[in-house]
C-alpha cells in the first residue's frame, strides 16, 4: 500500500511539473473568478481574429524585453523571456492564421502611476483589442523599502482612475486583470502580510468593476507550492523562474 501510494505521488507530481499547471484541476478551477472560469469551462476565446494583444506590467512582465526591439510584433526579443511570451508564442502557434499581433510592454519597477505616465504611448496608441495588466507588487514592495508612499487605497484609486481613461479611448477593449502574486521566499518576510492580501483583494475588486477577466495567480501558486517548493517557482518570492513562468502563462491561457 505505501509504495502503490508513494509511486503514485511521484507520478502527480511529475505531471504537475512537466505540464506546467494541468494537475491544478479543481482546486484551480475553484479560485477563478465566475468570467474566467466560464472562459475555461465552455471553450470561449477572449482574443479574437486579427487581434492586438498587449501584456503590462512591471519586471514580471518585462522580464528582459528588447526596448531597441519593442515595435516588433510577435518577436521574442520583443516580449522577453517570461510568461508573457510563453502565452503570446502559444497563442501564434495554435492560431497561426488568425493574424494575431502581440506586444509587451511591461516595465521594471512600474506601480501602477507608472502606468499612468505613459499609457498613451504604451497602451492606447497601440489600440489593443485584449489588454492584460499585471501590477501591483512594487505598490506595496516600494513602500515596504521606504522608497513610495502609496497605500493600497492610492493603488486601488489609480488602477480605476487607469482603466477609465482605457475605457473611454478604448470602449470594445477587452480587459484581463493579473492577481498580484508573491510567494514565501527571498525577499518575502512577515512584513508583507496581511497588507499584501488587501492589494491582491483590490485587484479582484477592480476586475469585477470593469468586468475584466481575472487570472488568479496567487491562488495558483498556492496550489503549486504543494508539488515544489516555493523557491522553484520564483526564487527571490517575486520573479518567476521559467517553471513559474511556464504555469503563468499556462494559467493566463486558460482565463483567456
């Protein structure tokens, strides 16, 4: 009996690590917000023909993209090396003939003003039809440093402010709200918590405003930290190592 048990263990937990989420299965289901689960229950596709999908965010988003390269649709130098790219390299490759544009345009250290600075140029310029935003940790990250004065009401209050101006040049964009994440490692100590769960609750708040689609990846990491450590998945507890990359884009896919 327990080396049938032990046996079968190791083979969950291989699946789990060499598909990259699919041994999630309820218990990831169960955290998605009702219009992500309905995109993965039912098949429904986000993106559309001929679309322009553009990722944005801070440093997990960036994750080393070419700025020289950044006008460049669908290059890798272009979208980095993170979960961005594993997404949008997926998505060409399944629908190649659907004319799809991906762009990247997350930035290092970015709160959620930063943003905001430069969304003209970085966003509605571009004139996206799917627009994913993953932001957050350095709201709070900053502050914790002494660096920025932000709370979690000035993040909630600038991402509304944001997605209003979206919405007003922007009326038919489709809206994908990433869960801020961290995991309990590197430079993730006690100081973080509870306050990092209010950010995490202020971005599901927000998506259910906007009626934006909502990728749970704290309720996914969660759920991964039962199969691998935590430092496996991000090994300072904030920016993903390609496993945790890999999951990401995995999870960002089903939402979509």
């Amino acid at each position: 009996m327990n080396d049938h048990f032990s046996e079968k263990n190791t083979v969950n937990r291989r699946k789990f690590l060499t598909i990259s989420g699919a041994a999630l299965g309820a218990a990831g289901l169960a955290g998605l917000s009702p219009a992500s689960a309905n995109a993965a229950e039912t098949g429904r596709k986000l993106v559309g023909k001929n679309d322009v999908v553009l990722f944005q965010g801070d440093s997990i988003t960036d994750a080393g993209r070419s700025r020289e390269k950044a006008g460049t649709l669908n290059d890798q130098a272009a979208m980095g090396s993170g979960y961005a790219w594993l997404a949008g390299a997926e998505l060409l490759v399944d629908r190649p003939k659907d004319g799809l544009k991906v762009f990247n345009r997350g930035i290092s250290g970015n709160k959620v003003f930063q943003l905001a600075d430069r969304w003209q140029a970085d966003c509605l310029d571009l004139k996206p039809n799917v627009l994913s935003i993953l932001i957050g940790v350095n709201d709070i990250w900053h502050k914790l440093d002494g660096k920025y004065q932000g709370t979690v009401e000035t993040y909630e209050r600038d991402y509304r402010a944001l997605l209003e101006r979206t919405r007003k040049a922007l009326p038919k964009v489709k809206l994908v709200i990433c869960e801020p994440f961290v995991l309990r490692c590197g430079a993730i100590n006690d100081k973080w918590f509870p306050e990092f769960d209010e950010y995490r609750a202020a971005a599901k708040r927000v998506a259910g405003t906007f009626r934006a689609t909502f990728v749970p990846f704290q309720t996914m990491f969660d759920e991964a930290v039962k199969y691998a450590p935590a430092e496996h998945w991000a090994n300072d507890g904030v920016h993903p190592s390609a496993a945790g990359a890999s999951l990401m884009a995995h999870e960002w896919l089903r939402a979509v």
